[in-house]
C-alpha cells in the first residue's frame, strides 16, 4: 500500500481486529493484491474483495461516466466508485446479523453503503472532499475546466452534508477538518483522531544523508501531488540551485505520469516509480520538500518523514491539520520564492537541520502511534454502537463486528 489513506486504514484495521470482530468488504483493480491484504490482516475474522476498474481521468469511458454523473445525484468520483457487486455485499452480510457497526471508509465508497441503514454507520472521512475539489478549480488551468471543477465541488459538498447527517457519526483526522465538516451539516455529529505513524518502521537509520539531497514522497497518480511536484519543480528548484547548483532531487511514488517525466527530465530530477520501501529514499536526503497546493484532510508522509528524523520543510496546504508548530517541527512556506529560501537556509545549516529533525521525531514517539490512534478511533466508534450491544459484549467476552 503506497497511498496515505490507505495505509491509514490499515493500520487502524490491523489495531482495532487485534479486539474486535472486523469484517472488511472492499475493492480491488488490476494491480492491487486481494490475497496479500487478506494475509496482512490475519486477525480479521473475513477480508473479502470485489473486483472494480474505475474509469480514468482523460478517457472516453471517463467523459461518459462524467456525463452520466450529471445527470444523477451523484459527482463524478462517486459515480466512478458505485461498485453494484460491492453495494450488494454490504447489504447481505449487514442482513445476516451479528454486525453491529458499519464503518464507510472514504466518502466515496458511500453509495455503496444503505445510508439511513439498520446498524448505526460511521464515514471515516480522510478528507474534506469538497475542499480538495474546490481547490483544484482554483489551480491555473483553462477557463472550461475551472467551469466544470466549480460545477464538481458544489456537488460534491452537497453530497458529503447530505452523507454527514445521514450517518450516525463522521469521524475526521484533524481538528480543521472537524470544524469544516460540523459546519457543513447542521446536526451532525462529527469527531476527530489525529493521523498516526509507524514509530518503529518509520525510524532514523544512523546513515550519512547527502548533504543537498531533496525528496518527496507521494501518490505520483493523485493529482495534487503531481501538481506539487511539478510546481516545485518549475518555480522553486531553479531558484534554489542558483544558490546550490548541485542540489538534487528525488520524486518516489506510483504511477508517475508522462508530463511529471517530461519534467522531471528537463530538469535532471530522479523519479522512482513504484518502489518497495521508500524509507532508503527518505534516509539519505538532507531535507523532505511538501510543496502541496491542493489538498484536505492530513499527510502522513510528514508523519514519516519526522519520524524518521528529517527536516521538512512544507507549505501551509501540505501540513495542514497535523498538529505541528512551524519554526519548530516543520519549516512553512508558501510562496516559491520563500519555499527556495527556506530549503537553502537548512541545506546550509545542518545544525538547524538536527534541531528539527529531534523536535518532529520526538513529537512522535510521544503522541502519534498507530496503537494511540486506534485506541481514539475505537473510542469514537464506540459512541454510536447502541448501549445495550456493548453491555452484552461485555458479559460474552466478546467484541464488537464492524464491516
């Protein structure tokens, strides 16, 4: 698993099955792996997965999907994820009985879910969604798109207030988020957990870094790391290397896509593709750029980048809801030319350099462990399974199904 969401999932599947009862229905495309999931979570009690292609941005079969979706409730991404087989699934084993919480991971695997439905539901919300949209419509790019992404994150924000009330509780990863989404749908009763890290993993690993090494790390086929990357690559890196010629980067994630190639090799900048382990990446760079402009919810390549040690330095859209203090876990920058600024003044000073770096890894061990999270996470949900279902838990030894 190589996307944040994903691996934040994951990881609180693989906590939260250790004491409960866990059923996972998901989705699987071509190069996903159903069998090695299913094997990662040996706890859960079933991990059954669906085959789904959605279509792709740029297609003919997207462009249809797209104007199908307007003529639905529907946007474009939750069409492209209504899986008929999955949304079955779902219905016949909550009917079956023994489930007593319903968990919808991501807003768009919602109409897959019977919302109201008879056991109380819970969405897990990565992101604001709306927000991600709205920003996109906002990123330089033709008049015509800008019309179509307006359409898009209106949309999309009427669907996720419309999913917010109608499940029991919304549970979001960062106190921004919460706020946004609480505003969004009066009455609706919406939590927080942080995001978390593999502290253990995710470690320094006492080798020399190159001294004007950079890195990112990402999704290379989600567009706001694209755009990240490819902005930074376009605006900032020429005015850092006038300062250090020699400055090198390293763009790591799947899926990169030909116009981050064309770039990347105009500019004399390594990209990876898919990799098994991005940690030797991260380990030998002086400094972990996030030059995101589009975004929501949290990035847990911070998360990993500071528990591994590194500088960071991001802009305020990148460390956006992580409960960091700019000066002191993390350098921000928003502007290109500071962004340039900011990463010269740490590749120049490493005892700056290793201040940060033991302030983020410190913060960390201290609060954000995976086992943390889960223990928040299963508190939250907890407050929806009805009082009755717990009790009787409680006198079985039992725990709570999820699916």
């Amino acid at each position: 698993m190589t996307a944040g969401g994903r691996l934040r999932s994951f990881h609180l599947l693989s906590e939260l099955s250790q004491r409960h009862r866990v059923v996972v229905l998901t989705t699987h495309g071509p190069g996903d792996d159903p069998q090695g999931l299913a094997a990662a979570l040996p706890h859960c009690e079933r991990v059954v997965s669906t085959p789904h292609m959605a279509s792709k941005q740029g297609s003919g079969r997207f462009a249809a999907t797209l104007l199908r979706s307007w003529l639905s409730p529907f946007p474009v991404d939750f069409w492209r994820w209504q899986v008929p087989a999955l949304s079955n699934l779902v219905r016949r084993t909550i009917e079956a009985g023994g489930i007593d919480l319903c968990v919808a991971d991501f807003l768009v695997t919602t109409p897959n879910v019977p919302l109201p439905g008879p056991v109380p539901t819970v969405l897990f919300a990565h992101n604001v969604e709306h927000i991600i949209w709205k920003r996109l419509s906002q990123v330089d790019r033709p008049v015509w798109e800008r019309v179509v992404l307006g359409w898009e994150w209106r949309k999309v924000r009427r669907w996720e207030a419309r999913v917010s009330a109608q499940t029991q509780l919304t549970v979001a990863v960062s106190d921004v988020d919460h706020a946004l989404l609480a505003d969004l749908a009066a009455g609706a009763r919406v939590r927080s957990i942080p995001t978390g890290v593999d502290p253990v993993y995710f470690a320094p690993n006492g080798k020399s870094e190159a001294p004007t090494e950079l890195v990112f790390t990402g999704s290379m086929d989600w567009y706001p790391n694209e755009d990240a990357i490819t902005h930074f690559i376009d605006a900032i890196l020429p005015a850092i290397r006038r300062e250090i010629p020699q400055v090198g980067l390293t763009v790591v994630g799947r899926n990169p896509t030909d116009r981050l190639r064309r770039a990347a090799a105009a500019a004399d900048v390594r990209v990876t593709g898919t990799v098994d382990d991005v940690r030797p990446y991260v380990s030998k760079a002086a400094v972990y750029v996030v030059p995101l402009r589009i975004g929501g919810g949290t990035r847990l390549k911070i998360f990993e980048a500071l528990a591994m040690g590194k500088p960071v330095v991001s802009t305020g859209v990148g460390a956006e809801g992580l409960p960091l203090e700019p000066g002191v876990h993390f350098l921000r920058a928003d502007e290109p030319a500071e962004f340039a600024r900011a990463v010269v003044s740490l590749l120049g000073d490493p005892g700056r350099r290793k201040a940060l770096a033991m302030a983020g890894r410190r913060l960390i061990e201290e609060r954000f462990s995976w086992a943390q999270v889960a223990r928040e996470f299963e508190a939250r949900c907890l407050e929806v399974v009805p009082a009755v279902t717990r009790q009787q838990d409680q006198r079985e030894g039992s725990a709570h199904p999820c699916a």
